[in-house]
C-alpha cells in the first residue's frame, strides 16, 4: 500500500512537472470535476498525490510554483499615471488638446492656458473620484480568509491562504471560511453557508459521500466546498483541489475583474465627439478655401479658420459632464451606494430591465420562525413551548433554525430542569430533550416531519390526545405538504410523558410518542423591498429575480413582496 501510494505522489510529480510549462496545462494536471466529486477519497488522494498527513514543505513549494498563489483573478493594476492619462482618450479632450496647442501656437497663450486648465481639471476630477471608488471597491472585495488551518508534513498548523495549494489537507470548524475549492474526507455535523455563490437561503449539509454522477447542478454538489463560502456548523477535514482562478468563484472573479463594456452614455459622447471633429474639421478646409478661392492671405485664412475651430469646440462640456455626474456620485455615497465608473450613473438613471439577487438583496438573509402551529394549521403556543424547550436545552452544534427558535419570543423555562438530551444525527433526522416539570418528565423531540411521524402513535389537538390512525397520519401529510408549498421550510414537534425514571435515555425511547405540531421558517422580505419595487414599477423598469434557491421560497417571497411571476 505504501509503495503504491508513493507510485501516485511520483506520478503526481512528473504531471506537476509537465504541467510548469504554463497554467492550462497545470490545470489539465488535475482530477476533473466529475472525478473529484464522484471518487472515493483514498482514490482522489492517490491522484493528487496527498494523504492524511497533508504534503511536506518542500512539496508545497514546488506546486506553489506550478500553479501558483491561491488568489482570484484581479483586474491588472496600472500606475497612476497611466489610469490618468487613459482618461484623456475622449474625443472631446482631443478636441480641446489641439485647439489648446494651435492657440498656443499661434501666439493665443492665455487662451491656451485656460483651454489646457479646463482640460487637466476635468480630467483630474473624474480620475480622483473613480479612483476613489476603486479603492473602497478592492476592499468590499476582501471576502476570504488570510489564513486557514493545514496539515503539512503531519503537523496541524497555520498558513497563509495564498499559499494553500492542490493536494493540501484543510481542517474546518464552525466560523471559517473556506479557502479553496475543496472536497471532503469527514465531516461532523457541516452545515456551510453559501448563498453569497448558489443563492439558497439556507445552510446546505456537506458529507464525505462520493456522488453517484459527476454531472449534478452546482447545488447537489454535496461532498464539495467551495472558495469563499463559510462554515455555519460542525467541523470538517477536506483536500484542495482547485485554487486561485480555477476556482469557482475564482471564474466569476475573472469575469468581474475584466473591464466594463463601454456604456451607452460614453458611447453617445464619443459620438458627438466625433461629430464635433469631424464637423470643425470640415468647416475649417470649406472656410480655408473659400478664403483661398477669393484669393485672400493663406496665412490669414489659416489662423481665420483655426479660429472659428477653436471658438466652435465646446470647452467647458467635459468638465460640466465632469461635475454634474460627480455630484450624481456623491449623492449616492450618502445612501451607502459606490460610483467605481461615473459614466454609470446615466446607465442607472436609463435603465429600462433591472436583474437582483434574491437572498440577501430582497430578503434578510437571516432565517426566522415564522410559525406554531397545530395539525389544523391553528396557532398554537404549546408547539411554541416545546421547540423552545427543545431549543434552549441542546448542547450540541446549534442551527441557524435553533438561533430563529430562540430569537422568536423569550419563553419562561425557569421551572423546567433539563435531565438528558439525545443528540441530532443526520440518519433520524431530529434532537430529543429529556426535561422534568412539575414532578413529571416529558421527552420532547423536534426534527424532520416524516422522521416524526415515524416514532408517533398519538396525535394532540385542542389538548386532546388520539390514536395516529391511517387518516390522522394522511391528514399531517398533506399539511406539511401544504405548508411546504408555501416556500416554507418545515419541522415537526412531537412530546410524550415518560414513566421510567433513569438518569441516561436512548434512541429506544423515542417511541409512541404524541404528534404536536408543526414550526416554519423563512429568510423573510427587506421591509425596504416592497417599496423599492414599487418605486421601479412606477418608473417602468422589469424587474428580474436571479436566484439559486428553491423556486417555491422564491415564489413566497415574491408573494410578500407584492411582485407578479
């Protein structure tokens, strides 16, 4: 096993070797996609030349060097001076440029001093406010780790996110983000935030189980981490597979990262500029030698015409433009709005189709209990209650839903004493509490509503308790069905009354107990949202929703936000 292990790392080296003769090919070294995702994990290891122990110092220098740091793609910064003088490309200033220098040429110096002010004003103004704009941009872009936790040569230790390469063994834990596209080797209870990538609301569970077809949409990609996305539970080990730009938000990054498209508001200055040119232009020969036909001075029809030239350039439009879209811009920093390109401000203010994000953008992007209700549907405070209970008393890895349980309402539990507790686990799909009351003990459990159901041979409505019969059972179906149509995501409370008394309880004990109810939750609409669409419906902008998340959640939310599908 050991040789053949180190058979792998030295293939894995000579395609490391081969794959320094440029970036395509140092991609091309590495497992597809469907090969990551579909692999055991001792297989994907050999074929990247890893192990459990992570890779030696030596080793990560050598594939630093092929496949470089572990950063997303960046526009290619230019210097100062030549962002400034990119800016003198516009027509316009050309215009002025040369009417500036004939002026000067011809002796017409305060006029050309003030031409070339006007020019270097208009200019400087919109290079420092968009200037501005990229910096405070660059740093809304900081969006991942500067450190992450590795193996390397068998040793945990701390390492710098640009230097994490292919092959590197990453630990973990709830708060981190991930710093590189990565697959899992095990996990423990892993709920990873990534809606700021795939759009879903909630957090998605992560395990080491190899998927059975490497060709699922992006959101099925369930033993996967990926770059930038953030750990909101439980703990896990997992092998890099892809960093930097090969990433996947290293390719949308590559794709901001590229210079705007020209927007229509340049393209029409540019035009006029054109039209400018080209007029004057013509103007100055028709005028030059009209003068020459009447046989008149050449050299008094020369500066005549560059006269009219200069008289006909509009000098101070640039800087109009200038000011008056600077202003545009500095109104909308004071509503938390960051002008990077000034000509965009007239795009926005055109703008006839308007594409939003849904989470985070339409709604809060934070989850809360919309809901207690019984098996009718019916509020009902005992639900409310017992999923506090159940809530308030687990000491295992709390939920985002566990978190919105809690931040409902301040429940008074002061006369319940908690005696046991039997853990979440992603095979029954739910948590019991044991708890003690008044003398009594009740074992309360809240989960899965089918994984429910399943331990249940009561029911409870209006405070009384029935046998689940065949109908009751089809009954809280087609509720939960129901209330998951909505766009809700759903959890069922059941309780019972114990007998035994003993200090520790099993999963054997969760049986015939009693259905209760059921708690919803949702990533609710911005208060703010509804009016923003109104005010872009009255302004005769479309409106289009882009999101990763379930199409029922969206319609909900688009239900709230008054917005017609």
């Amino acid at each position: 096993m050991q040789a053949r292990m180190e058979g792998r790392v030295m293939d894995f080296r000579w395609s490391v070797g081969q794959a320094a003769f440029g970036n395509g090919a140092a991609e091309a070294s590495l497992p597809s996609t469907s090969d990551v995702l579909t692999l055991p994990v001792d297989v994907l290891l050999g074929r990247l030349g890893s192990s459990l122990s992570g890779l030696s110092s030596e080793e990560v220098e050598r594939r630093l060097k092929v496949f470089g740091c572990n950063e997303v793609a960046k526009r290619r910064k230019s210097s100062l001076i030549i962002d400034f003088l990119y800016h003198f490309r516009d027509p316009l200033i050309i215009i002025l440029l040369i009417a500036g220098l004939i002026s000067y040429l011809l002796g017409e110096s305060e006029s050309a001093i003030i031409v070339f002010s006007i020019v270097v004003m208009s200019t400087l103004l919109d290079f420092y406010q968009e200037h501005k704009a990229e910096r405070a941009a660059e740093m809304l872009r900081e969006m991942v780790a500067l450190t992450a936790t590795v193996i390397r040569d068998g040793v945990k230790r701390e390492a710098k996110m640009t230097e994490i390469v292919p092959g590197d063994i990453i630990l973990l834990s709830a708060g981190d983000i991930v710093p590189a596209d990565a697959r899992v080797i095990t996990a423990k209870d892993l709920f990873v935030d990534q809606s700021a990538l795939t759009g879903e609301s909630f957090p998605v569970e992560k395990t080491p189980t190899p998927l059975k077809m490497g060709d699922l949409p992006i959101t099925e990609w369930n033993n996967y981490l990926f770059m930038g996305t953030s750990v909101v539970s439980g703990s896990a080990m997992a092998v890099v597979v892809r960093t930097g730009g090969q990433t996947e938000y290293g390719r949308i990054s590559r794709a901001l990262a590229a210079r705007g498209p020209e927007t229509e508001f340049q393209r029409g200055i540019r035009r006029f500029g054109y039209m400018i040119m080209e007029a004057t232009f013509l103007l100055v020969l028709f005028i030059f030698f009209i003068n020459a036909l009447y046989k008149r001075d050449v050299l008094e029809s020369l500066l005549f015409a560059v006269s009219l030239a200069v008289g006909l350039t509009p000098e101070l439009l640039p800087m109009i433009i200038s000011i008056n879209l600077s202003k545009g811009a500095i109104d909308m920093a004071r509503k938390k709005v960051i002008i990077k390109r000034l000509a965009s401000i007239q795009n926005f203010g055109s703008m006839d189709v308007l594409c939003t994000d849904k989470t985070g953008t339409l709604t809060e992007n934070k989850i809360r209990l919309i809901f207690h209700v019984d098996i009718d549907g019916k509020e009902s405070g005992k639900v409310l209650l017992y999923s506090y209970l159940n809530s308030y008393y687990q000491t295992g890895l709390r939920s985002p839903l566990d978190e919105a349980v809690l931040a409902y309402r301040s429940v008074d539990v002061a006369g319940y004493m908690k005696i046991d507790e039997i853990p979440f686990d992603f095979i029954r799909k739910r948590l019991s509490i044991v708890v003690e009351h008044e003398n009594q003990r009740y074992m309360i459990t809240k989960g899965a509503p089918e994984e429910i159901l399943k331990i249940c041979s009561f029911y409870e409505l209006d405070e009384v308790v029935s046998d689940l019969t065949e109908e009751a059972r089809r009954k809280i179906e087609r509720k939960y069905l129901e209330l998951s149509a909505e766009g809700y995501r759903v959890l069922g409370v059941a309780y019972k009354r114990l007998r035994e008394y003993k200090p520790v309880y099993s999963v054997s004990d969760e049986s015939e107990m009693i259905f209760l109810g059921f708690i919803g939750f949702l990533d609710p609409p911005k208060e703010t949202a509804r009016e923003a669409i109104r005010l872009l419906r009255e302004a005769g902008v479309e409106l289009k929703i882009l999101t990763g998340d379930n199409e029922l959640v969206t319609r909900k939310v688009c239900e709230h936000l008054g917005f017609e599908i």
